[in-house]
C-alpha cells in the first residue's frame, strides 16, 4: 500500500501506478549487436534495497516515472518525471 | 463451577439491566443486555462450550478475548451462519442462535471424544508420518492409506463449519483518512488520543469491542473512565466501535473491519454489515493492550480454568462471579488485585506464587482479607470430578531444592491463571518492525519506528496504569524533544515476574496444552524438536502451533520456551514467527465488498451494444468487453447461427461490430520515423490515404501485436491494435517515447472509445455503399484501392473508411465518432437490406479469421515470432526496428521451431475440438510435435479445421502421418497438416 508522489498529480495511492522494469538499464540502439541486447533485456540485478525503478502514473497523468525506491523497507527517496526535458520544465514552473 | 450474578460493586456507572433471551443449541436462555455469547453461557451454568479440534476434549471459556482458545460457537443459521467466533468477544442480542461446534451427538456427550484415547496416533506429524505407511511393513506406503484415512480425519478434526450458501449480506469499503489513528480505547490509549486531540489533529480512535475503554471495563470504580468519555465527546474525537484493526500496511496504512449492523437484530435501516476502511494515518499510536498468559501443565485445558484478568472481566463488567472455591495461580503482581475483588464479591480464594518471595504491600493485603498464599507454587496438573468435565482439584508443585516437587492437592471449582502478560505487537510485527525479547519481563515487545508507528501502555510492556498513561503523553512530548529519552520504562510490578512456562513432574501424566485451540501439547513440541525441527519456523508448520483462528495469541510463547529448554538455548535466540495479517478473522466478504457478481469488474459496452441488442443479439464478454457474439434467426442456436452468419457474408454481405479494436492516434514531426522503429516492416513511405498492415516486436524478438495503421496526413496516423491489447500498446508507445526516446517528437492519444467502427465484407459490400454515397465513383476500385483510406459522406454522416480485410473478402470498415454509430449502424443496416445480408457477430468472425489463417492472440501468445507465424518476409532487412537484433538469435531461427499450420480431418466427417495436442502416429505417448490454437467448423470448405502450431511446419511433416490426440475427451483423429491459408490462398476475393 505504498504511495507515490506523482510529480505532476501529487501523493497517489500505488493503485493507479502500474510497475515498468528497472529504471537503470540503458538500452543499446536499435542495431546494437545481439549480446548488448541480450544484456539489457535479460540481466537484472535482484537489489536488496535502494533501487531506481520505472513505473506509470497509469491511472492518472499516463507519465513514466522514475522512482528510487527501497525495496527492503519500501521508503522512496525521490520521484522524477522520466522524460528529462518535461522534469525540468516542471521544476522550472513549480 | 458454578458461576452466578453479583451486584455490581459501585453502581456509578450506568449500564442498561434487562434481560434478553438467546438459544443454546436449540434452547432458550436468558441473559443481561450487554453479555456477550462467554458471560450469557456462563451466567447460565455452562461449563462445557465446545469440543477440541483433534481430541475432542469438553473445553470451557478460558478467557475475556479475542486470545480465546476453548469457548468457539458457531452463531446464525442458514446463509447466516459463522462459525469459529470467540465466545468472548461476540454480544449476545435478542434471539441470538449459538452452536456448539465438533462434537456430536452434543457437546456434553461427544463420541469423537474416544480419539483422545489414540491420541498416541495422533502426535504432531502424523498426518505427514502416515505418508511412510505402517510399520513394521510400511503398509499403505504412499498416499494411499492417507486417502483411506483422510475422510474419516477430516470428518472428526475440525471447528465449526461454514455455511455452503452465498453470503446474503452486503459490505462496503471506505478510504478513510486521519491525522492520528488510535488502535485501541484503554488507558492508553484513550490518553494518546486526548493528547493528540489537544494540538487540534485529527483523530480517530478504533476499539475491536463494541464498548470503548478496554481495561476500564473491567474495573470495579469506573468514575475516572466517564470522566473520559466525557473528555472524548467534548473534543470531537472519532470514534469507531467493534472496528478491528487487522493488518499494518506500507506507508502508515491500516486494514479497519468495522462491524455495523448486527445482523442478527431485526434492522429497519439498510446498511452494510461490515465495511473495510483503508484508513491511512500521518501517525498511528498503537495501545493495543497486553495478553495474559496461561502455563503448561497437566489438563491445563479444563472447563473451569482461565485467565486471572477474564475473571475480573466477568466479574466487574458483567457482574458474574466465576466460581466459590477459587485459586489463583500466578508468577507477577498483576493477578493480586483480582483476588481481593474476587474475595470481596463472596468467594474463596487461594493463591499460588512461583515466586518465593513477593512486596510487604501486597503480602498485608492478601493477609488482612484472609486469602490463603502458598509461595514458590504452581500447578502441576488439574482433575476433573468423577461426574463432571469441570475442574475438581489440582495437584501442586513446589519449588523445592531439586526444583519442582510434588506438594499435595487441593480442592476448587475454578482455576484462574496469570503467567504473565505478552504485548499485542502483532500490527508492529506485520510491518517487520524488530521484535525483541526483554528477559526482566519475560515478553517478546517491539518500539515501532519511533517516527510514524508508536506503541503505548501494555502494548509497550508497561504493566501499571499510570505508566501506561504517562507512556501515551510522552509520544507526543518526545516528539517536541527529539533528544529527550526519558519516556517510560517496561515494567511496573513491585516485584519482578518468575518465568513460568511449562509443570513437568515425573510423577504425573497427561496432556499440557500449548496451543489448545489446536491441541498442540508440550510433548509435540518436544516431539518435534526430537525429529529434528527445531527452527521455530519449522516446528509451527510441523506441529500447527499457532496455526488456528487465534493463531497463538495465548500459546506461542509457551511452545518456544519449551524450544529453547530442549535446544539450551535462551528464547531471545530461539526467536519468533513474525505475525501475519490479519490479527483475527475477518470475512472475505468485508473484503470483496460490492465487487462481486455483476458488479466484480465493469462491463465494457461498444457504442453500438444497445442497437445490437435490439438486433437480436447474443453477447459474450470477450477480455474487457461485450460483444455480439451471434445473432440468431428463429430457432438458431450458436453453431447453426455463426455457420449462416459466415456463409452469408462469403456469398453476399455481412456486417459486423469491429468498435472494440484499440486504435491509437500518432501524431508530430516524429511520427513517421517512430512508426518505423516499432513496427518490423517499413513505414516510411507509406503515402497519405493508406493503410498498412503491421507488426510489432518486443524487445526480445517476440511478437507483441499487428494491428493496420493509417496515414491520414503527413504527421498524422491512426494505429489499429488488437482489441487485447489496446492497453499495453498504448502503455508500450508511452514508455518509449518517454523513457527510450525522449527525443522523438510524437504525441499518442488513445482514441478507442471515441471511435466506432464496423466491417462491411463480401461480394456486395462496394454495392451496398455506393448506394450510400452521393456520387457512385468515390467508392470505385480507382478512388478507393486496396488498403486505401479516405474522409468519406455516407449519407450525410461523415467517415472515415478503410478498404481492409480480416474475413478475406472485398471489406471495408467504416468509422465513426461513437456517437455516431447507431445512427451510422442503422443507415447501413436499412440500405443491406437490398441485398441478400447479414449482422455476423464474435464467432463468424473467427470461423472465417481461422479459414484465412490470420492470426490473432491465440496464436501470437508471446512465444512466437514472426517466423513461426509465416509473417518473417515482413521483417525488413534493410531497416532497424524494434526486436531486430534478438530476434535474430540462433535458436529463434531453428527449423525445428513450432510453425503455424492449418489442420483438416482426414475422414472430412470427423468433428473435433480445441485443447488437443499433435503427436506423430505411433509415438502418442512422447513429447507432443504440437499444438491447437483455434478450431471451426469451416461453411467454406465444409469441414471442420484448424489453426496450430507444429515442430518444423508444413515442411517437417509432409511424410509424416500426425495424430491430434485430446487425451481428456478420449478422442484420437488422423488429422492432415495443410497451408495455414486454408481457404483462398491467393487472395482473389480479397480484390472484388
């Protein structure tokens, strides 16, 4: 029963987010060899803790999120718009 | 024992005294208002209240609480019933049906008792032991003897049993927000939400009893307790009685069942039963009290034996005097002042003290009201009478050099014991708050996280009131003082408690009960520690301590003492099992709330649901939505329907709902570069006013979904999806354009609901909407090509049409704004009516989906590739996109792969069904070759076919003779592997 503070919708229960993958994964392009590929989409790490994830405010503003979060006690430590150049927009107008 | 009503000490407080009447078994009682089931049955002499879940031995009430382990009813009857309540805690109200539970013929003559005979046979495990078979020649090894077995100990092992009947009741749920919630309305917590109150917070105060005070209830002088109550109602303070607070949530959320309507009452108004509040508080006090603790000994689970603070329960909140000839057996102080109300109310009291020597206070009180005291004593086993369940006499043990020793009996009625007090720590232990174990009090107790999560009073392991007060205020004042540590300390008697867990003398034999909810006995526990099961994890699932409805609120502790003594080890190291929500039973109801029946998920209409309703349609829900699934004629039902419906629309015109497919606008500067990324075949030259059919891979090379997409400008595309997956498309674009390609200017809007679409297919379909068209040429070959798209009037009602096809024949679909669509629907459906036509629904379309072999998310479930599909020419070499690289992988390319095929009969006759597996003739016993997806009946062909995957494909299986084996059905068919394109392979009627 976690919440999440949507950056754009404020303090949302975790109901209406829906969980991504792992948020520190960098995809290689589109033609990228087979064994970048594979790295990226078939090893994770399994954390014990501090992690950054990606999830979706999907019943909400529909924005990719990043969020650092715990995965032993579950506390988030920060909440970022996903696309930089929104984050930074909204940073610049709040 | 003998218990009857007393005058009530000081009449200060004021309760209703009237009598109301409840059955027992079928008999009518009489009991006072506000007694619960435990004191209205005591109050009328019943001793023996229930049967035990393995034993079948008589158990009595041996608390005040939700902790009870021996007095479990049932209450209600037909859909009403419940069973496993605790006796205690349940209000009797007018004509209230109580039930004994596990015993038969009755509860006071039960013939299941004669298993407390064999119950050698029955020590923990034995149900696991039973697996080896009997010895000495391991008769029955196996599961066998276990399955002759198992009707007969399911039969006799049980508590009460559920009703079969659907749950008439409704419930609702809440979210329910505070700025400070209080579980529990004793001492302290009645301060904490004063307190709190006081700083002008928002409060909410939870009580699992219906009345608020707690331990003040069971108080003689209740003068400081009003006064409370008056202070409560004077500061606006929320108060929720019978509201459990069951489980402790992430981020301060707590699970709240709060009891509303007593269902057994006659209720004029109409409200829930329960409701489930999810109640999310910024601080959460928890004084959720203390358990008093019992001791194994011999028989410890006798009628006529409970805890010393249920008899100050019984006897000052419901005026009841348990018994005449009463002994006290305790290890602390707190047991003391319940024998002096006790001797003051008329009875005898006796005194039992493991400790060897106790305060002057309290020894000067003891004497100057001549109850008698026996220090450095406990009980090492109780008897029942020669014609009574009920206790008789104890046996004492004395602490003598050798440590305990037999020292005589005495004679009773009524056995109150006090070994102690274990915080309720259950809500903190759900979080995984650490758990320690305090020596000097002799009790397992937790700090919260001191930021949000607070306990208080006897939740903290504080045992007098004022400390427990005192522990309420300094939450908020350490607050104001971050670095003050001066809060109050664990403890509180004048003289320490003596651990007390377990009476073993040699002499004696029988059962001592640790969990006598689930006749788990002290030798089990040994037991378990002799086969090796020592870790507490392991030796709760081996023995099912603390495994019943109380899930070991009273006996845990006892089962790891004995633990740690056998392994020599102390407690603090033996550890515990971390508590589960929830803290007691609550209804599934409560938890399913109204999403049940109809109202368990929403019903996804199309816009043109109603019209096709009025059309005579079947619906069918199909993932998310309704649709029609056929439309009968007279006396049609669903395979004659879908067969006519097909055919029509192969020989002339059908008309077809397609509103449910996801469609997705594209749209900005970026678009076109975007579509070419994701989907595998090029998009970038597809010029204005075309469609283009596409599919879209997964990052690992699987595909995901295909769907047309059309260009209705430069910058502006319209994606079609598979109705499945409109959501995690749109999700996927989502997260691409916002995570992987921040840099791509795209905007995606869903646009499924505000679209309506149908398919108009077959032979006549340009004739019937050149007759809807103002001039006959715009629907020509010319001006609307193959997959041509276009802005279009028909009759006045503007569209956009697409020459696309999913049945194989000359279609087009035409879509509307939803509001649009039964008007749109109707024209269409007025001017088909020329021509020899159709409304075809869900099945027809499938039938000829499957004769084309077009695939759909039977087919594309997320193991197949492209390549399996047949589709791996729309895979552009020349491009990149997304799945390009690993779907490449070496064993994707394997021709071994299974491919998609289509399947026909060989005996053309033959009827068959999905679910079957493809086996080579002869080798139907091995690993199957393959698999069906999708079976029809084929109006077309005219037979029954098939879609499926199989190793190889076609290819592989040309000389090879395959059966379709469906084991379940028994049925075993000598099928034929074809071309996937079963019917017009060529695509000629595609193109009119």
């Amino acid at each position: 029963m976690i919440q999440i503070i949507c950056p754009f919708c404020g303090k949302r229960d975790h109901s209406e987010f829906s969980y991504g993958g792992d948020g520190e994964i960098t995809y290689p392009a589109l033609d990228a060899n087979e064994e970048s590929w594979h790295d990226a989409v078939f090893l994770r790490e399994n954390i014990y803790g501090r992690q950054i994830e990606t999830w979706q405010h999907i019943h909400g503003c529909r924005s990719w999120l990043l969020v650092d979060r715990d995965t032993k006690t579950h506390e988030i430590f920060s909440v970022k718009l996903a696309h930089l150049d929104w984050h930074i927009l909204l940073e610049k107008n709040r | 024992m003998k218990p009857r009503r007393v005058s009530p000490p000081i009449s200060n407080y004021k309760i209703p005294d009237y009598d109301i009447n409840f059955f027992w078994n079928g008999k009518k009682l009489t009991a006072k208002k506000g007694d619960t089931i435990a004191s209205g049955l005591l109050a009328n002499q019943q001793d023996i209240i229930g049967r035990s879940f393995k034993y079948h031995r008589p158990r009595g009430v041996m608390s005040a609480g939700v902790e009870e382990s021996g007095a479990l009813v049932t209450i209600g009857d037909g859909a009403y019933t419940e069973p496993n309540i605790s006796a205690p805690t349940e209000q009797i109200t007018e004509g209230l049906c109580v039930y004994s539970q596990n015993a038969w013929p009755s509860v006071r003559f039960d013939i299941g008792s004669i298993l407390n005979q064999f119950s050698r046979f029955l020590a923990a495990g034995f149900y696991y032991k039973m697996f080896m078979g009997i010895p000495p020649f391991e008769w029955g090894r196996g599961t066998s003897i276990w399955m002759f077995f198992e009707h007969f100990i399911r039969k006799a092992a049980g508590l009460g049993r559920a009703s079969r009947l659907a749950d008439p009741d409704i419930y609702e749920h809440l979210n329910t927000h505070t700025d400070i919630l209080v579980i529990g309305s004793g001492p302290a917590g009645i301060r904490a939400a004063l307190t709190a109150a006081k700083s002008g917070a928002d409060v909410l105060l939870v009580e699992q009893d219906f009345l608020i005070g707690g331990s003040y209830l069971s108080q003689p002088d209740k003068i400081e307790f009003i006064e409370l109550t008056e202070q409560l109602t004077a500061k606006n303070i929320t108060i929720l009685t019978g509201t459990t607070a069951f489980g402790l949530y992430d981020d301060e959320t707590v699970g709240l069942i709060e009891r509303v309507s007593d269902r057994h009452e006659n209720i004029t108004q109409k409200l829930p039963r329960q409701r489930f509040h999810i109640c999310r508080a910024e601080k959460i006090i928890l004084a959720t009290g203390a358990i008093e603790r019992n001791y194994a000994f011999i028989n410890n689970d006798l009628p006529g034996i409970m805890t010393v603070s249920s008899a100050r329960t019984y006897l000052n909140r419901h005026h009841l005097l348990v018994g005449e000839q009463i002994i006290i057996s305790t290890n602390n102080d707190s047991a003391y002042e319940t024998a002096l109300e006790l001797k003051n109310a008329g009875a005898n009291v006796t005194i039992l003290d493991a400790r060897e020597q106790i305060g002057d206070n309290l020894l000067q009180k003891i004497v100057s009201n001549q109850i008698h005291l026996y220090l450095g004593s406990a009980v090492a086993k109780a008897e029942n009478g020669f014609n009574s369940a009920s206790i008789k006499k104890i046996q004492i043990a004395e602490l003598g050099k050798n440590g305990w020793q037999s020292a005589g009996s005495l004679r009773c009625d009524c056995l109150l014991i006090s070994a102690g007090w274990s915080p309720v720590i259950h809500l903190a232990s759900h979080q995984g708050f650490p758990i320690n174990w305090s020596e000097e009090n002799a009790c397992f107790y937790s700090s919260g996280n001191s930021k949000t999560i607070f306990l208080a009073g006897s939740a903290a392991g504080i045992w007098n009131r004022q400390g427990c007060i005192q522990s309420a205020i300094d939450i908020f004042n350490i607050e104001a003082n971050a670095n003050d540590s001066a809060h109050q300390k664990m403890g509180g008697w004048d003289t320490p408690i003596k651990p007390l867990y377990e009476i073993r003398l040699a002499s004696l034999k029988g059962k001592a009960f640790v969990d006598p909810q689930h006749d788990v006995t002290a030798s089990d526990i040994r037991l378990a520690h002799q086969e090796g099961f020592i870790s507490v994890e392991h030796m709760k699932r081996y023995t099912t301590l603390g495994m019943a409805t109380d899930q070991g609120k009273m006996g845990n502790i006892i089962g790891l003492s004995i633990m740690a003594d056998a392994l020599n080890a102390p407690i603090s190291e033996v550890g515990v099992t971390r508590f589960r929500p929830p803290y007691t039973s609550i209804c599934l109801g409560a938890l399913a709330g109204r999403h049940r029946q109809s109202h368990f998920k929403p019903i996804r209409r199309t816009p043109l649901d109603q019209w096709s309703l009025r059309h005579s349609a079947i619906m069918t829900e199909a993932g998310l939505w309704r649709r029609p699934w056929y439309y009968p004629e007279k006396g049609e039902d669903l395979n004659k329907a879908y067969i006519r419906e097909a055919t029509t629309a192969r020989r002339s015109l059908g008309i077809c709902d397609v509103s449910t497919l996801g469609k997705i606008m594209v749209q900005g500067p970026d678009a076109t570069e975007f579509l070419n990324r994701i989907y595998t075949n090029p998009f970038a030259k597809l010029p204005i006013g075309k469609a283009r059919y596409g599919i879209i891979l997964r990052d690992d090379g699987m595909v995901f979904d295909d769907g047309t997409t059309w260009r209705l400008a430069e910058n502006n595309y319209l994606m079609t999806t598979t109705t499945n997956n409109a959501a995690s498309v749109m999700t996927r674009l989502e997260e691409l354009l916002q995570v992987r390609w921040p840099q791509l200017k795209v905007h995606v809007t869903s646009v499924t609901d505000q679209w309506a679409g149908c398919a108009i297919a077959g032979p006549n379909a340009r004739n019937l909407l050149t007759n809807c068209v103002d001039k006959p040429d715009e629907m020509s070959h010319e001006a609307l090509p193959f997959m041509g798209v276009k802005q279009i009037y028909l009759k006045n009602i503007p569209c956009y049409i697409a020459r696309i096809s999913f049945s194989g024949e000359l279609a087009f679909e035409v879509y509307v704004p939803s509001d649009y669509a039964p008007s749109l629907m109707q024209m269409i459906w007025q001017n088909a009516m020329a021509f020899d036509s159709c409304l075809y629904g869900l099945e027809a379309l499938g039938t000829m989906r499957i004769e084309k072999g077009h695939v759909t998310g039977a087919e594309l479930d997320g193991r197949t590739t492209i390549d399996d599909v047949g589709l791996g020419r729309m895979a552009s070499a020349n491009k990149d996109f997304i799945g390009k690289s690993l779907r490449s992988r070496q064993m994707l390319a394997s021709p071994n792969r299974p491919q998609l095929v289509g399947i026909f009969p060989k005996d053309k006759s033959k009827k068959f069904s999905a679910g079957g597996l493809l086996n080579e003739a002869g080798k139907t016993n091995s690993h199957p070759l393959g698999w069906v997806t999708a079976v029809t009946y084929s109006p077309a062909l005219g037979h029954w076919i098939a879609l499926g995957f199989i190793e190889g494909g076609l290819q592989n299986t040309k000389d090879k003779q395959i059966i379709l084996t469906d084991e379940l059905r028994a049925n075993f068919l000598d099928i034929e592997i074809v071309s996937p394109h079963m019917y017009d392979p060529e695509g000629t009627r595609l193109h009119g």
